[in-house]
C-alpha cells in the first residue's frame, strides 16, 4: 500500500487506530479490564450501597438486589410510608432488611398502623428468619454484628418496652435483655462475647448496660463514669470510657488503660460496583 507523506493524514489515520483499540477495549468483560488494572470484580456476598442492597453469588454475578429508601403514597383519608433500610456483616457474608411501615391520617397527626420486620439473609443469598417489631435506634444500626456475623445484637420494641435481643445467625434468641424504656444504641465485640446497650429514661442521662452474652450477665454502670467519652467494650469483657477503663467482666477496673478498643456498629459499604455494560 502506498504510503502519503502527508503528516495530517498520518496523524488522522493514527488517530483512528486508537480509537478503533479503545472501542475493542469497550466490548470486553469488564471483569477481565477489572483484573488487568488490579481491581478485582465484585466478590461473592453482600453489598450495601447508598440505595440499594446487592447480593453476588459465588461467579461474581448479581444475583439479587433489594431497594432501599422511603416511599410514600398519599390517598383522599390516609398517608402510608415505606422505609427500607438494610446492612451487612463486616464479612459481608451476612445481612439484614428492615422494612417499616406506617399508615398515617391525611394530616400526619394520628398513627392509624405501624408494621415492622427485620429479614437475615445468610451467605447463600437466602433469607434464614425475620423478627416482627425490630426498629431503628439513633445510636446505632438495628442490628450489630460479631466480625464473624455468626453472633448479633438486636434492638426490638413492644408495648412493654425495648428490647436488646441476642441472636445467632440461625436465628436462636439465647437472651432477652429489658425492658428499656428508651433504647439509644447497640455494640457488640469483635468476637462477638460481649455487648453493650445504651439506654435512657425521660429526662435522664443514657445509661448502660454490659452484657456478657455467654454468661448472660448483665451489669449496669452509671451515666456519670462516662464522662470521658463514648463507651465501649472489648473482646475481653472491659468498658471503656473514651481511653479509661471503668469496668471489666473478667477483672477489677482500673483508672486507666492502655488502649481502647475501636468497635463498630455498622459494616461500612464499599464503592459502588461499576455496571456492566
């Protein structure tokens, strides 16, 4: 083929050599570019994204997905409102819904139907067992998990009060903790031995409760030993006001300690995953 010295229609014909690669480059597997800039595809289990929960199965393919946000419907007598809100283990092999609905009259000042039910959903993608009246808390999410999701802490209410619910991952509820007539938030420990629920009274400072879930004892300190920081508790059964140890399960409490521990109440949510074309 003969060759034009013209640079222009080099450069032209250069050009579309480009693009010509990048659009074979386009028509590929994403997972095979993901690979080939390290970034791995998405790896099986749960996904919590900002409106959405994703399930991936053991390809790496999505095999469920359950919407999550508010919704309201308004009608000529009522107002109904959907809240769904969901979470994962810090694994990402367990997760949980909670789905809440109110039915409201026009104006929004009488509450005509309040439902609530919490779904677990275990590695496989199925869900295990659901748990009518869990709820919210503004402390913490409805359910926390142990690092291994095999152990949580769950908040419900009922007419009687609040709840701190033990569960296992299939489902077994080993203890009841309350009632409480306020509760504020959960914890649990990483190895999911101990936990911690904060609760208040009308006009009164939170107070806590520390709960040895093997045992199943419960020991409640005074608002006023935390005046140091948020409380917390570790896998060796201490409680911890900010840096300072204010009890301990396993023996007395000292004024001070060495290390708090840094616990959390949430999994947190990966990037969202990119779309196949």
């Amino acid at each position: 083929m003969k060759t034009i010295p013209w640079r222009g229609v080099t450069f032209l014909a250069a050009a579309a050599c480009a693009f010509s690669v990048a659009a074979a480059e386009i028509g590929k597997d994403p997972k095979g570019l993901a690979g080939s800039e390290g970034t791995p595809g998405p790896k099986p289990g749960w996904l919590r994204m900002s409106k959405s929960l994703l399930y991936y199965d053991a390809d790496g393919n999505l095999a469920n997905e359950i919407g999550l946000g508010r919704w309201e419907e308004a009608s000529a007598t009522r107002i109904k409102v959907k809240v769904i809100d969901a979470g994962t283990s810090p694994d990402h092999k367990f997760a949980w819904t909670l789905d809440r609905r109110t039915t409201w009259n026009t104006p929004k000042t009488k509450m005509l139907e309040s439902q609530r039910s919490l779904r677990f959903f275990d590695p496989d993608g199925k869900q295990l067992w659901d748990e009518d009246g869990a709820d919210s808390v503004p402390g913490s999410t409805p359910l926390v998990f142990s690092d291994d999701g095999k152990t949580c802490l769950l908040a419900l209410r009922r007419p009687a009060g609040w709840y701190a619910l033990v569960k296992t991952y299939l489902g077994n509820t080993p203890w009841e903790v309350g009632p409480f007539p306020k509760l504020e938030a959960l914890q649990i420990s990483p190895n999911g031995r101990y936990g911690l629920a904060r609760w208040n009274e009308p006009d009164k400072s939170a107070a806590h409760s520390f709960l040895d879930l093997r045992s199943l004892t419960r020991q409640d300190v005074p608002s006023d030993r935390f005046s140091l920081g948020k409380a917390a508790i570790d896998d060796e059964g201490r409680a911890f006001s900010g840096p300072t140890l204010v009890f301990s399960f396993t023996g007395p409490a000292a004024s001070t300690a060495a290390t708090a521990p840094m616990i959390s109440t949430a999994a947190a949510s990966p990037p969202e995953p990119k779309t196949k074309p």
